[in-house]
C-alpha cells in the first residue's frame, strides 16, 4: 500500500512538473527519482483529452524494484489506469470534447500508427483531412493493455521507459429514419450517444415510451431496424461500445448508424 500511495503522489508531482519541465534541464526532474530507485518510467499520453480540466497533458508514474510482481507466470511492474476508482474519486479524471463531440476513451495502448490519406495527408477519426476540419489526427492502436493481466517488463524496456496512448472515439451519431406513406425512409431526427434506449411500453399506462427515438404525430411506433431493408430488426437496447468498436485497433467501425423506423395504425 506504502508503495502504491509514494507512485500516486509521484504521478500528481509530476503532472504539476509538466508544464514547466520544458523550461528544466532536460531530464533533470526524472534523473533524480532515479538515484532514488525509481528506474521505470512509465507514461500516460491522455490523447489531446483534458486532465483534471487541463489538455495536452502527460501523466508519468515511476516505480522502483519493490513494485516487481509476479502475475501469470510473468514478472513485472502491474499497472493502474490513470482514471481508475481504486486511486480516489478526482485524481485523475479525463475527458475528451471536440467542438460538438463528446468522447469515449477506447482503452490504452503500446502503439500507434498515424491515418492518413494515399497522399500522405493526416485525416482525422472521421476520415476528413485535419486541414480541412481542424481536428486531430486519427490513429490506428496496437497492443492494448490489460490492466488486470498484464506487466511492465522492465528489461525489456529501452531506458527503462514505456509509453501508452489512450484511443479515444467520438459518441455514436444515430440517424433516424422514418418510413413515409410510399414507403420511402426519411431523416427525422439524430442523436449522439453511447447507447440508445429503443421504445417500450409503459406496463402503468399502456403507452409507448419513445425514450431516445423521436416521435412522429398520429403515428405509433411499430419496430426499428439497422437496415434499411428491413431484416435486423432492433429488439433491444443498443450500445456502440459493444457492437462497432474494434478493441484490437483501437478504433470503431462507424460513427453514424443508421435505424429505420416502421409505425402501425393509431
């Protein structure tokens, strides 16, 4: 626990170092916890998300060989995410908002690759060049961590330095689409979310409850789907996080979903 108390503090000094570190000696701040043991150094790069309300920051942990555990058969230093409970509520919270999107942080990861188009332009996680629309470049994510199996080797570290990135994606944007009197499909509404509550009666009143979806006077909701031909129909709620994000590479499969809404006689 005394080990885990001296990283936290060390974490937050650090943090509060940041800002000024570029002004130092480089490397003076971190070559003295090294005398003091701590030879690890592990980084946290948030990703352009805000950290405890400040952006651009890079929370540093380090740690001695008294942190070496033995998880699984393999030895190493186990790690905290930076935004776990276990540290206490406020320590390190972060958050991410691009203009009118709101974020939800994917996982973290040993590496990334830049996206960029066939001509080497930067685009980003909308698949838009970052010149045009003034966003951060996107990435694509490796070797995501597991926080609850995995170490830090350190002699497998190069000076003794690891750096993992937090993959970030911006909230689902559903699209809804109403089925007209011919039959055609038109946008109704949208809503940006993680995940969508669809319809449900009311066992007090009877009535339907639109919940997320949006309602249409003088019709009554019937079904919703995920195609616009009509054969997945949506039979609960649906949460983005599970069904369009690939946590292999730290990115998602889409941004905008679709749902195509039927409604039968009042």
């Amino acid at each position: 626990m005394r080990n885990t108390i001296i990283r936290i503090c060390a974490a937050i000094l650090l943090i509060a170092l940041a800002m000024s570190l570029a002004a130092c000696t480089k490397g003076n701040v971190y070559d003295e916890l090294a005398k003091q043991g701590y030879a690890v150094k592990v980084r946290f790069d948030a990703g352009g998300a805000f950290v405890n309300d400040t952006q651009n920051v890079t929370i540093v942990e380090v740690f001695n060989e008294d942190d070496v555990v033995t998880r699984d058969g393999a030895v190493g230093v186990a790690l905290l995410a930076p935004d776990d409970p276990i540290r206490g509520e406020g320590v390190f919270k972060l958050a991410k908002i691009d203009g009118t999107n709101n974020y939800f942080q994917i996982g973290w990861y040993t590496g990334r690759t830049p996206v960029v188009d066939d001509e080497g332009n930067p685009l980003d996680v909308f698949g838009v060049p970052t010149a045009e629309s003034k966003r951060e470049q996107a990435y694509i994510y490796s070797g995501l961590w597991d926080f609850n199996s995995d170490v830090v080797d350190p002699a497998t570290l190069a000076d003794g330095e690891l750096t993992l990135y937090a993959a970030w994606a911006p909230f689902f944007t559903y699209e809804f689409y109403s089925q007209n009197e011919s039959g055609e499909f038109e946008l109704i509404g949208t809503k940006q979310k993680l995940t969508l509550q669809i319809p449900k009666v009311s066992e007090a009143t009877g009535n339907i409850n639109m919940n997320d979806f949006p309602k249409v006077s003088g019709k009554v909701f019937a079904s919703a789907y995920l195609d616009e031909a009509l054969t997945e129909e949506i039979s609960e709620n649906l949460d983005g996080r599970k069904l369009f994000v690939d946590y292999e590479t730290g990115t998602v499969k889409k941004t905008v979903v679709k749902i195509y809404i039927t409604w039968s006689e009042e």
